[in-house]
C-alpha cells in the first residue's frame, strides 16, 4: 500500500502578530495548500465521509473540483448544500462528523475536510 501523506498543515499567525489584535490564530489555506490536500483524496466509490456530513454536502465532488483547480465549481457544490461555508469550515465539529468517516481516518491522517471548506467559503467572499 502507498504510504499515506500528512495531512497539510493549517498555516497560523506568529505570536507576535497575535498580540496586537484579536484575529484568528489560524491564517487559512492558500490555493496551493487547498490543492495539495484535496489531492490526498482517493475518491472513493463509496465515500463515507459524507454519511458524516449532517447537511449532506457533496464532498467528493467538490474536493474533486479543488484537485482540478475549478474554485468556481468547488464552491458551488458545497453551496448546494450550505451557504455557510466559511462559517461550518471553522466552527463544525469536523473530527466528530465527516473527518471522522474519513477512510483515511484508521491512518489518523483523515482528509482536512473542514479546512478545505474554510478555504473555498473565504475564497467565495474575495469575490464579492
Ligand atoms: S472518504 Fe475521505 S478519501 Fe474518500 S472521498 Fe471522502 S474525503 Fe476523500
């Protein structure tokens, strides 16, 4: 079996940029990141990660949109389902929920669903 990759790490701010304000500690995917963990994915057949998911996001599909670099589309699927993509990628309990069905998850290494969510929800609000 190919060795499992680590999941990529969330980016976070230096302490000392910390201090000065109350923003968030984690600074968020870019698009390279996003693509690099979208393309951890094995696309399931059956992808169990979505029993996980308790508004029913497609999430194969639009992690298949990210591993073709389709922004547009990626964030369109999640859309399909919950407009509040930004939101749900940093406050869902992602380990307990669609991480958690993970087939990589008995690795320890699930896909960073939620984080990859957070990313195409703020992307969606640079077009605003
Ligand atoms: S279960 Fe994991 S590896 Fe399979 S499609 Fe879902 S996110 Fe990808």
């Amino acid at each position: 079996m190919a060795k499992i990759k680590e999941r990529t790490p969330m980016p976070t701010r230096e302490a000392g940029d910390r201090k000065k304000d109350f923003g968030e500690v984690a600074s968020g995917y870019t698009k390279e990141m996003a693509v690099q963990e979208a393309n951890r994915c094995l696309q399931c057949k059956n992808p169990t990660c979505e029993i996980g998911c308790p508004v029913g996001i497609s999430i194969r599909d639009f992690i298949k949109n990210l591993q073709t670099e389709d922004l547009d589309e990626a964030l369109a699927t999640i859309e399909r389902s919950n407009t509040l993509a930004s939101v749900c990628g940093r406050v869902c309990p992602q380990e307990k929920q669609c991480e958690s069905k993970c087939v990589l998850d008995k690795t320890g290494r699930p896909i960073a669903i939620g984080r990859l969510e957070r990313f195409l929800g703020d992307y969606g609000k640079t077009k605003d």
